[in-house]
C-alpha cells in the first residue's frame, strides 16, 4: 500500500517536502523546500534528508518558492539524479530563484569564511555549489496543466492551476497497486481566489485522499476591494506626513501584484506623486517571465494591463523605476521623501529591504506595509508581532515607523476559500492538512470536523500514514 512521509510543512509553514514510496517499487518527493528564518548558512547545513536522495524516482514540484524548491541543489548534491516535474512556467523562475538564493548564500559563505580565516579556524564547506544549480535546472520536465503522465506503471501524474503564483499546480497523482485504484491530490499552495492576475484554484472532484495546505486556516482575508481603499488611505497618510513606504515583498507573485494596483492607482489619479522604486534584481527578472507567460494569468483581470501595454509594466506604471545595481539602491537612501520602495526578501529575512529599515524604520514619518505571511523565526514576524527594537548588521534600531499588514494581498486561500476547495470533493475523501502553524490547522480541522464530518490529521514531522 501507498505510504506517505511528512518531512516538512508539517505543523510549520516552510520547507515543505513529503515522501510518497511504496513497497520500495518507487519514491516520488512532493516539493522539497527550505526552512526560512535565521542565518542561512547554519540554516542550509542544518538541513538532513532522512531519506536516501539517489533512491529516489522522481521529484513533483508543486511550485518555485524556495520553500517549496529550495533544497533541489543540495538534493542533487546528495545524489539525486532522477526527473523534476513541475509545470513550464516554473522551469523559468527556478531558473532566477535558484541561482539568486545561490549567489546570496555564496556571499555569506564567503564572508564566513573570511571571519574563520582571522581567528585562524577550519572555512565552512558549501552544502551546494553553481553546479548543483545547473544540475537541478536540467532535471527539469517542463508539463502543461492537464497534461497526463506516465511515471512508472504505477503512477500517473497530472497537474492543475493552484492559482498561487505563475506556474503554481495542484499534484493529482494516481495510484494503481494490487488491482486496487487510489488517488492522492496534493493542494502545493491554493491561491487567494481573490487575487488579480492569477486565475482561481482549479476544483477537482475526485480523490482518496487530500493533502492540502492550511496557512491562513484559523482566519479569512479582508476583501480586495476593503484592501485597496485600506492601502490608498495608507498612502495618502504617509504623503502627507511627508514620509515614505517601504514593502517587504517576494519576488514572485506579491511584486507583481502590487505593481498593477498601483498602477491602477495611477491610472484613476489616486497615487499622489510617489514614485515606485522595485529595488530587486531578481523582482525585476521574474516581472519579465510574468511579462512572457500572460497567457496563463487571469485574463479579465490583465485586460487593463495588456491594453495598457502589452510587453511591461512599467508603461503600466510610469513612475516605477528600477533599481538593478547596489549603486542604484544605495541611491534611493538620498530620497528624502515620497518613495515607495519594493524588495526583498518578503519576511525580511535577507535581501535589500533590510538596508531600506536601517535607514528609515526609525522614523515615524514613514510606514512599513507587510502584504504576505510572515513566518515564525522571521524579521518580518518579530516587526508584525510589535517589536519595538530589532537588529541590523549587529546594530539596534528603535521600531517607529508605522507598521501595516495586508493580508487581502496574500498569494494563499483564506480558511472559507479553503473549505470551498475542499467541499467541491465528491464523498469527501481523507484529509491531511499540512504547510500552517499548529493554531491555524487546529482551526481549519475543528471547522472540517463541523461542516464534513472527517477528521482531519495533522501530522508531525517525520510522522507516515498508508492510505
């Protein structure tokens, strides 16, 4: 019988990674994602795979956030020779993800190392290396939603729009053992239905078994339309305090959604005078695959934006300006006033955002907006849970600006869109619920429990079920 293995997201919300084996005819890792929050370094090294990486078939992407895909390079390096599915459009921002997250990581090692060197200690061996990137890149089976797969005699593999991010997908994958039929569907991240650009979660009716995601279990999002007037009133504040905006943001998905509403901001002469500096490099990338990959976004949504121009956002938003360079970020330091400054990371966890609240989260004529979920153990969480100090580079700051969270912004399905998604199961099959803190799934399993009659399992890591 089919045996299920929860290495990851299990009671917590990143470094999703679950092992589907049987017998050992087969092993097939659904995502295989990174822990976010604390230093990478340590953090990278800590990271053990409790199984044998090179035994494995397959792996099946259900997205490109790295704590989704973010150990795929240490996996290769521990042996893993075997396919990567995922759908086409995450080829693409794996591609600009994987080398970004490498290159970051190779310039803390670096900087390590040269700490090591003049206390006369042993360096840090990297757990991976730009090779292991590439090899990661070339494992690669791009596949189109809806398309079926073969991957052994036992198996077949389709995947569905999770409307999450571009190239987000829903796993179903069936099962054929002992004349016995049995299906798995695996939610990956279920987008806010919500959401512009993105389509809606794709509704399946059949399974035996669900394994779904529960981050926002224990709550829904404010509506966009209450969010949008929320955020322009914010804006409005902040201008006339004469003071600036900064946005931690990820790179896929939440960039490039906030950039069309500001844009539509623009277009209805709501935006006051702000100039919008997308001060990330690997932002800017990502833009472009989005540019490229329209036809997999919502189409009622993006009418606007393709008339406005069909080839970029910035037409779409003539006062963004792009900041590739550190020159042009350090740049952005002299503005005084009336900046909206994006970048990353989205939990503050790295990245140029952290230069960006060194220099003004101690001013009060500014504000800093949250619009994604922060995850325990992060910058981003101290900050939304009140902290009133933080540290930056070993310095303290005193927390004055104002703080705002969004969550109408959120890439994830609020608990009722949850629900919805699940309900649309005929015979409602097993659930597993995964990939939210313990308080969330606690919440969405009592609400299951009420509504369907199931109860729902939320394991622990390490923790195997067989279905």
């Amino acid at each position: 019988m089919p045996k299920l293995t929860f290495y990851g997201a299990a009671q917590e919300v990143t470094g999703s990674c679950h092992l589907l084996e049987s017998k050992g005819e087969y092993g097939f890792l659904l995502d295989c994602g990174l822990h976010q929050g604390g230093d990478d370094i340590r953090r990278i090294r800590s990271e053990k795979f409790k199984f044998a990486p090179a035994k494995l078939d397959a792996v099946i992407l259900s997205h490109a956030h790295l704590d989704h895909s973010g150990l795929l390079p240490k996996l290769v390096r521990q042996g893993f020779a075997g396919a990567i599915f995922c759908a086409a459009a995450t080829v693409d921002l794996l591609a600009i993800l994987l080398r970004d997250a490498h290159g970051l990581y190779r310039r803390d090692l670096d900087q390590e190392n040269l700490r090591r060197a003049r206390r006369g200690q042993k360096p840090v061996e990297p757990s991976y290396d730009e090779r292991d990137v590439d090899r990661v890149l070339a494992l690669c089976v791009a596949t189109e939603y809806g398309q079926r797969l073969s991957l052994n005699k036992s198996v077949t593999l389709t995947f569905h729009d999770a409307g999450h991010i571009l190239g987000s997908a829903i796993v179903e994958l069936i099962v054929v053992e002992a004349g016995k039929t049995k299906t798995l569907v695996f939610s990956g991240d279920l987008g806010n239905s919500d959401s512009v650009l993105m389509r809606s979660p794709v509704s399946l009716a059949t399974a035996d078994l669900v394994l779904m995601e529960g981050t926002y279990g224990n709550r829904d999002h404010r509506s966009m339309a209450a969010t949008i007037e929320q955020f322009t009133q914010i804006l409005a504040e902040t201008w006339a305090r004469r003071g600036n905006v900064l946005i931690p943001s990820f790179a896929v998905g939440r960039t490039q959604e906030i950039l069309f509403y500001l844009g539509r901001l623009h277009r209805e002469g709501k935006l006051d005078n702000w100039r919008v500096y997308l001060d990330s490099p690997m932002a800017i990338a990502v833009t472009g695959v989005y540019n490229q990959w329209l036809a997999l976004l919502d189409q009622a949504d993006i009418r606007e934006l393709r008339e406005a121009d069909r080839e970029s956002f910035q037409r779409f938003l003539p006062s963004l300006i792009l900041s590739q360079s550190s020159e042009d970020s350090m740049a952005i330091n002299k503005v005084s006033s009336g900046a909206i400054i994006i970048a990353g990371s989205g939990m503050c966890t790295g990245g140029r955002i952290r230069h960006h609240l060194k220099h003004r989260v101690w001013q009060e004529r500014n504000t800093l907006i949250f619009i994604g979920y922060q995850a325990q153990g992060t910058l981003g969480r101290l900050i939304v849970d009140g902290a009133s100090r933080i540290k930056l580079y070993k310095d303290e700051y005193v927390v004055k600006a104002r703080v705002e969270t969004l969550g109408g912004f959120s890439a994830h399905a609020g608990q009722s869109q949850l629900m919805t998604w699940y309900k649309g199961f005929h015979q409602r099959p097993g659930l597993v619920l995964v990939h939210g803190e313990l308080e969330a799934l606690q919440a969405l399993a009592t609400r299951v429990a009420e509504e369907c009659a199931i109860d729902a399992l939320i394991p622990a890591t390490g923790e195997s079920i067989v279905w």
